[in-house]
C-alpha cells in the first residue's frame, strides 16, 4: 500500500484518524473533539500529517479532487457542506491547529522540519486571520471555477472517479446530496446578505443562465446524467444492464431532487439580483476595506498597501506598452500607438484557430516547450506526471492530477475560437514549465502531503507568468515573434490587474470606469473588457497575485545571480524554487539566500 510522505504508513494515519483499515466508510467528518484527541500527544511530524488529514476530512469534495479518498479509507460520496455551524466548527479546528503547531519548540527541530513549521505556521496564521473576513467571500456568482455551485458541479463532472460499481454508487449518493449542498448555500448567502453584504449585481445576472439551464435541462442532456452515462460506460466489468439500471436511479434523482434544488437557487437568485448592490468594490461593505487588505496579503504574501501595488501596476503598464510598440514596429507595424490598433493588426497576421485543431497545437506547444526546457538545461527535471490537452467551448486553465495518479494533469484548451498569437503563452503558462511542472513536481516531492498540496497564490501564479518570460529568454518565441507580442500582451494584462483590482476594491472604481482602463490598456474589446473586471469583483486580491509573484521571483534571481556571478546556474535556482513544494513568497526568499550562501562557501 502507498505510503503517504512525511513518515505515517496509510494504514498507520487511519488508525489515528480512527478509521478500520483498509475498508472504505461513509465520509464523516471529525469534530473538534476528534481533532483534538488525534493531535494530542503527536510528535512534530505526525502532528503536521494527521491534523491537516483531520482537516481536509471536512471537505470531501477537496478529497476527491485530490485523489485521495482510498488512502483516506472513505467513500466519494459527499459533498461540501455550507452550513454555518459546520464553518463555525471548522473554523474552530482551524484555531485548535494553530494554537498546538506553536506549542512545538522550533529550536528543536532539524533543518527540514523547521521548513516545515515556517510554511505551516504562514499557512495557518493566515488561515486564522481569514476568519475575520470569511463572509466577504461571494459564494454564488458566475465564475464556475470558483463559486460555490461552480466547483461542486466541477466535483460532479470532472473530478469523481469512475473506476468501480462503487463510483456509480457514490456517484448517485452525491446527487441525492445536491439538493441540501444548494439549499446551504442559498441559507448562508442569505445570512450575509442581512449583514449587508451581496454579490453586486452585474455578476449575478451573468451566473443567471447557467444556474437556469441546470435547472431546466432534459434529464437526458443534463451534466450530471451524461457524466454518468460517458464515463460509467467506460467502468471495466460493469455490465450494460447494471448501468442502465444505475442511469434510471440517476434520472430519478436528478428530476425529482437536483432540478428542484437548482430552480430554488434560481428564485434565490432572481431576489439577490432585486436586493444586489451596482457598485463593485468590495470596501463598500463595512470592514469591506479591511477584508481587501488583508485578502492582498494572503494572495501576495506580502505587505503591500493598495497604494503601492496600484502604483507598481501603473508603472510597469507604461514600460509593457512601450515594448508592444516597439516589437510590433520592428514586425512591419505603423499604425497609431494604440494597444487596440496593434492587437487587432496582429491578429489580422495571425487568425484564430479552434476545434480539434486548438487541440492539437496546444499538444504540439506542449511538446516545444518541454524539448525547449530541458535542451536548455532551464529546468533539471520534469515531473513524472504527464500533462494532456483537452478541448472544451471555453477553456485556458489547468487542472492537476490526481494525487493517486488515476489521470494526467489537463490543460483544457478553448476550442470555440482564440486567437492564434495568444495560445503559446496560455499553454506555457498552464502547462510546462508553468503550473503543470510546479504543482506536479510538489506532489511528487518526499515530503508531508500538506507540503505536497498546499496552495500560495503568490508563489504559484508568480511561478506560472515567471515561465512566461522564462520561455522567451529560452528562446521559446524565437520563431514565433508573433506569440512574442501575445506574451508581452498576458503581461500587459497581470499589470493592468495591478490597477484595475485596487482600483475597484480600495479607490471604488464603477464597472464603466474599470472598463474603461482595462479596454484601451489591454487593446481588448467591451466584452472581454467586461469579463475581466467582473473576475476581479468576484475574487479580490487574487489577480494582484501574478505580478506581484512574478517580480519577487526576478528579484531574487537577479540577486542570485549577482551574488554568485559565474558560479550561478538557472536550473539549480530553479530546483530551489521548485524544490520544496509551495512555499509563502517571504520563505522562497529565505531558500534563495540559503542557496547563495551555500554555493558561496
């Protein structure tokens, strides 16, 4: 049996999380309690192990996602739960962990555990602070990748596993689920928004149509029922009258629960948008203001003010734009220095591409990238997860795989139309040397899961545009100066972020003025101008991320490599940055001076 990293056998952590080996149980979730008595006493080791087991057993759709649900000897059968004791409780787990991890001498522990306590300590004192915060988050919005209902439906239709009859089985005990997962969270958007805070309304007329076909979709063309029905049919040794037999159980869940549930979302909705405010920015809410700051630090882990990372934004916009026009000039451009007029010209070189040929090329830049890498000698080594390209109407995102290796990592690519010039960088971005390499290398990697798993979006964002420009000093877009200028223009974008995100949250920009800087700043349309600023409203703070992330990185390797002069080496920076799975941006600085120190002596 696998044995999880850190030191503890599976069969050894269920036996402290107080489960029976190796048999699969009903998800239950631990109390606070049951926390406690399972960390009491631990070593540092098995302390960081089975509390953060103990944790992520509150969340099982976290579990499935993660591939985890055998070795945690629990069953795929539940779903989030939104209800405000439960948070409250998890809440109170999430105090007790941090009150035991600082009961640990520091001092006492070797070089690796001490990394170890320093990540953790970041992970959960942030966590603790969040509490303060946590109902400014929006749960309900359009954003299906990060709303609530959005990620359970991604759980439903991309995460469950579907190896075995007991998948299906599960598969049909989370739909039953569906209804009280839903009603959660129609409850506690309603308990927020008697505290006076609301999803303002714009994004919620977006989310409208989506929540309504859920609502109102045959039985027979609905996700749920196709999920089951394509990927069942692929279950070795499930006969076809068995699955059929489970396919009417499903039907009969779906009409009678799901549909149900989704048009009570639906009504919810249409009130919300009546009561919802037009403004966007978060500091309209009392404490909104506070909970933007501090939403900054967890996303940058740093200290930056609103101030200064607008400032910062404003700044690198105007040398971004400055190399546009001077890379589109040297290409033959002549045209007036407008962001729009170029990009509408380079796309006008370049064309779109969509269908089962978006698919293909994303392969095929997949493959340049990973020759480019490591012919360079960029990166030391790859992960042993291999990444695949995946086609879906609106794409530009990756998902990792599985920690029980049941799939690859997958970058779903658009394939109902992008621009040509625009793929390379999206696809080096979510794939290799970007989030695909990072995230898999991590999870790879002999260490605590939580060190294999835990997520800083400073770090791992900054990692993902840092590969950007790492492709183009590799020589990535040497043949394809036209992929060149759409890197130059996802740049453009993450600094515009810079200002568009504050100036929204902190300085209380409307939609028409946010648009109105993304539009002629990007060279984008309304549309897609629209799109982004209605991103930034719903998750603040997280699009500051890939900038801020991405210049701490240079930071520290222009300080590496003048401090070490000859003696630097890219890819041993790189295994220093990669080497030790996520890790708060502060601690990145701390492995680096390490390094140089090391190579020095």
């Amino acid at each position: 049996m696998r044995r999880l990293l850190g030191g503890l056998s599976v069969v050894v952590l269920i036996a402290l999380l107080g489960f029976a080996a190796p048999c699969a149980v009903p998800w239950s979730p631990p109390s606070v309690a049951d926390v406690e008595a399972a960390v009491d006493g631990l070593g540092f080791d098995a302390f960081i192990d089975v509390s953060y087991h103990q944790y992520l057993l509150r969340f099982p759709e976290a579990i499935t996602g993660y591939g985890l649900s055998e070795e945690f000897g629990i069953r795929n059968d539940s779903l989030e739960s939104y209800d405000y004791a439960y948070m409250q409780e998890t809440a109170a787990i999430e105090r007790l962990i941090l009150d035991r991890l600082r009961t640990y001498d520091r001092q006492s522990l070797d070089d690796a555990q001490r990394m170890t306590f320093d990540v953790a300590l970041w992970y959960w004192d942030d966590v603790v602070r969040g509490q303060a915060f946590s109902d400014y988050n929006y749960l309900v919005h359009y954003m299906n990748i990060r709303s609530a209902h959005g990620l359970m439906e991604l759980t439903l239709t991309e995460d469950h596993a579907f190896e075995t009859e007991d998948d299906v089985v599960d598969y049909i005990t989370r739909l039953g689920k569906v209804g009280e997962t839903l009603d959660e969270i129609i409850a506690e958007v309603d308990r927020r928004s008697a505290l006076g805070i609301l999803t303002p309304r714009v994004p919620l007329e977006w989310a409208y149509g989506d929540i309504r076909n859920m609502a109102q979709t045959y039985v027979r063309r609905h996700p749920f029922y196709q999920t089951l029905e394509s990927k069942g049919a692929e279950i070795e040794g499930l006969t076809s009258e068995a699955l059929e037999t489970y396919l009417d159980q499903a039907r009969s869940v779906i009409d009678t629960s799901v549909k149900p549930a989704y048009r009570r979302l639906l009504t919810a909705v249409e009130r919300w948008i009546g009561e919802a405010p037009e403004a966007l920015s978060l500091s309209q809410f009392d404490g909104g203001l506070a909970a933007y700051e501090h939403l900054l630090r967890h996303h940058t882990q740093t200290e930056l003010t609103p101030d200064e990372i607008h400032q910062l934004g404003l700044q690198d916009v105007e040398r971004i734009k400055a190399e546009i026009l001077f890379e589109a000039s040297l290409l033959g451009y002549d045209g007036a220095d407008d962001m729009s007029a170029i990009f509408d010209w380079v796309r006008a070189q370049t064309g779109q591409v969509a269908g089962d040929e978006a698919v293909a090329y994303a392969e095929e830049l997949i493959a340049k990238a990973t020759a480019i890498v490591l012919d360079t000698g960029a990166l030391s080594q790859l992960p042993e997860a291999s990444v695949g390209a995946r086609g879906v109407p609106s794409g530009g995102f990756y998902s990792s795989a599985p920690l029980d290796g049941s799939r690859p990592g997958e970058y779903f690519v658009t394939t109902s139309g992008s621009d040509v010039f625009a793929q390379p960088t999206i696809a080096y971005h979510e794939t290799v040397p970007g989030h695909h390499v990072q995230l898999s290398l991590a999870s790879e990697l002999d260490m605590p899961l939580f060190r294999r798993t835990a997520w800083f979006t400073g770090y791992g964002e900054g990692w993902a545009l840092y590969s950007e420009q790492l492709m183009y000093e590799i020589g990535g877009y040497d043949d394809d100066p036209y992929g060149n200028l759409g890197r130059l223009q996802y740049e453009l974008l993450r600094a515009a972020r810079l200002v568009t995100d504050t100036g929204i949250h902190a300085y209380g920009w409307s939609r028409e003025e946010a648009m109105d800087y993304v539009g002629p700043t990007m060279g984008v349309s309304n549309g897609s101008a629209e799109y982004r600023v209605l991103r930034y409203t719903v998750i603040p703070g997280q699009a500051t991320a890939y900038k801020v992330g991405m210049i701490e990185l240079l930071r520290l390797r222009t300080l590496a490599k003048e401090s070490l002069g000859d003696a630097f080496d890219l890819a041993s920076f790189h295994d220093i940055v990669l080497g030790n799975g996520a890790v708060p941006l502060p601690l990145v600085e701390d492995l680096v001076a390490e390094w140089i120190r090391g190579v020095g002596d």
